[in-house]
C-alpha cells in the first residue's frame, strides 16, 4: 500500500479521538528540529478542530478488542492499515518542514497485545527524538495494560501522555468496552502523576471520555472528571460526544453526535478548573443535567439568585466570576482598577465585560443599570436563553481532511 493511502486511513481513524492539546510544554532546542511553546499553538492542521496544529494520526487501526462504539474495532469490516516507524518520522518530518504542523499526537489500535503496541510506538517516537532530533512537541497514548517500564520509557519520550479512561463508570465501560479496564487505566494515571517531571511527560496528562454513548447523566461525568483532576493532577479531560459510527443493540439511537451537551460539558469543566465552583453547585441529584439552553454558568446564576447582586467594587475575584459576562481577564482587570478609582457601568464595558449578560446580575456603586423590579428569574432567563448564541453543530468536532 502507497504511504499516502495509509496516511488517509490513518489519519482518518484517528479522528474520533479527542483527547489532544498541544499546550503546556516549553522547551528549547539546542540542537535538531523542532520546539514546544508554553502557549497553545493551534494553526489549522490535521485533525478536527479542538486540536489543529498537530499531525494526529494512528500507527495502526488494526485492534484486536471489539469496543462497541469504535469504528476500529474487530468486527468492523474496514480498510486495515499500519505504519512502520521509519514511515511515521517521514510523514511527521517532511509536514514540519513544510510548515503544515509543529507537533504530533500519536495513538494506535492494539497489535497483538498492549506491550507490543507501546513497543512500537515507543520504537517510533525514539527514531524522531534520536536520529532524526525532533524536537517539537508529541503526544503519545498509552496503552492502558503496558508494563511498567513501557509506560516509562514512553514518558521519558513525549511531551503528553493521555490513556482514555472512555467512559463515566465501569459499568459503561463493561458494557460498551467488555475488554478494557478502568484500573489499567488509573493505574498508567497514577504512575505519571508520581514520575512526572521536566524530563517526563512534562507537558502532563490528559483523558478523553465519550458522552452519550451510556445512559450516565451529566452529574455522573463531571464527578468523574472532578476526581480524576483531584486523584491524577490531570492537566485535561475532553469529552467526546458520541459519533454514532456502528450498529449495535447496545448503543443508543442517535442520529447526531450530541454536541451542544458535550459543549456543557466543556463550560462546566471550565467552571471546575478556573471559577473555584464544585460539581455540587452546578448539578445535583434533582437536577442531574445541564440546561442545553443557557450556558452553566447562567444556570448558577439563575439557581442561586439570593447571592446577587454582586457589587462591582466590593466583592472579592471569585465572587466577580460568577457573574455571567465577567471571565478570568475582566475580573483581574477590575480587581485592579478598582484599586485606583470606583467603576461604573462605561468602565466595565471597556475591560471586556459582556454586559447584555452581566447587566441582570450586578451592581455599581448600589446603582442597577436596568429596572430592579425587572429582576425576576423568568424575565432574566427568557433574556439569557435570546443571547445564547446558537451552536453551530456542523462545524464542531469535523475533522480537517489532510487531503482537502
Ligand atoms: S481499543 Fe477499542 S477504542 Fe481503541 S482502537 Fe481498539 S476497538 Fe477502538
């Protein structure tokens, strides 16, 4: 088979995986090919448009376990291609000098058994670091059930790791994925959490979860994402929605991936990780799932809306980041300025602050910018649901063809 037909296959099966970024590493190249940034790069390149600057390809898409809800798996009747690793560096090589990408994710089926399958890639990624000093940015799956040492050498290779914990629960996982388990995959987690280092894996470790493919309800995965940041200091979990690419009694009848849920997903993880919030503030056994309607969010907002308003210039910065229209770099803008002098509403406007959102959750200087009376949570919540921007759902999660 041609290098280019293997390529298209390759980089195709590859696409289903989201569990890639290519942020987070900084090293300098002294000597060969290639550099990390600290700052994401994401130009446009292969792949599917959550991970673009990066060549993302499979060493090989022959699997020898039957996951329901993979296009790879056994059963499927497909066209079966796999790299050698002198063809990986060729390919990887030849699109960084023509500047198409400045790194490589490199995943694979299972070849005959998980050490084997890291073997090779590990086989791969030494030929690029070692004869051929590439130095930019890779990032390996593991293969969970790899020994120990496997797990290791790869690390000492790579700038992230990741091992796909796939689902929410064992029980989804025995379901969908009977040959996979969860403990493998904890266990390559809990190994890189305790090695890592400049010198391995350090641009640290990240998961990919599939949403939709089990009955699991949103409170479920973000409990899940929650403790596997807390247990495995994981620098990511990307949550895949579900692409229905196999028949099967077992998976659900879905005609679309669902794409707005998995885009909830994200804005709640974010919440986790940067707005100090808990999985118990944003879902609970009553209300196990997101409003598909507003952002996470707003839906706070809405729920607990005997904490606001929020006076601009008194509360401190995580009080400012629940307010809806205020992020990261507004509240930190106006925990400064508020140092020098009392905002106003015009002040806000210009330190970024989406007002058409925030207007119904804050006040300046005791003042409201719209009638208070107004205030109720079904005039704010029909306002917020006319804002939401739609989701454009053809555009997320396509992946680039390199073809194209
Ligand atoms: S292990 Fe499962 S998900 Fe991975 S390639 Fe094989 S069949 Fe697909």
């Amino acid at each position: 088979m041609e290098l280019k037909d293997k390529l298209r296959i390759l980089a195709d099966s590859a696409k289903y995986d989201a569990s890639c970024s290519s942020s987070g590493s900084n090293r300098q190249n002294k000597y060969g090919m290639g550099n990390t940034s600290i700052s994401g790069i994401c130009h446009s390149f292969s792949s599917d448009g959550r991970c673009i600057s990066l060549l993302k390809i499979l060493m090989s898409n022959c699997c020898i376990f039957n996951c329901k809800y993979c296009l790879n798996r056994r059963s499927n009747n497909i066209q079966r291609a796999t790299f050698t690793p002198e063809e990986v560096c060729e390919i990887t090589l030849n699109f960084y000098r023509r500047n198409y990408i400045e790194g490589l994710f490199l995943s694979s089926g299972i070849i005959k058994d998980a050490d084997y399958t890291m073997k090779l890639l590990i086989e791969t990624i030494s030929l690029l670091r070692f004869k051929y000093h590439f130095n930019g940015y890779i990032h390996a799956k593991a293969i969970p059930g790899a020994k120990e040492d496997l797990v290791k050498k790869l690390g000492s290779l790579v700038d992230r790791m990741s091992a796909n914990i796939e689902l929410p629960t064992k029980e989804g996982l025995k379901l969908l994925a009977p040959n996979k388990k969860e403990d493998n995959v904890t266990q390559i987690m809990q190994y890189v959490k305790e090695k890592r280092n400049r010198n391995f894996v350090p641009a640290g470790q990240s998961t990919q979860m599939i949403i939709g493919g089990t009955n699991e309800t949103d409170l479920n995965i973000m409990e899940k994402s929650f403790s596997l940041y807390q247990n495995y200091h994981l620098k990511r979990v990307f949550y895949s929605a579900y692409i229905p690419v196999n028949k099967d009694r077992l998976l659900p009848s879905l005609v679309k991936p669902p794409l707005k849920r998995e885009n909830r997903l994200y804005q709640a993880d974010w919440l986790l990780r940067y707005y100090n919030l808990k999985v118990s503030d944003i879902l609970d056994e009553a209300k196990p799932n997101f409003n598909l309607l507003i952002d996470p969010k707003a839906d706070y907002a809405l729920r607990h809306l005997e904490e606001y308003p929020k006076e601009i210039n008194k509360v401190n910065y995580y009080e400012l980041l629940k307010v809806p229209g205020i992020g990261v770099t507004s509240a930190k803008r106006i925990i400064q300025s508020r140092k020098v002098f009392k905002l106003n509403f015009d002040d806000l406007k210009r330190m970024g602050v989406v007002m058409k959102r925030a207007k119904y959750f804050i006040t300046c200087d005791n003042k409201f910018l719209i009638n208070k009376d107004m205030l109720k949570k079904e005039f704010i919540e029909a306002n917020l649901v006319l804002d939401n921007k739609p989701i454009i759902e053809e555009n997320i999660g396509k992946q680039l063809s390199l073809f194209g």
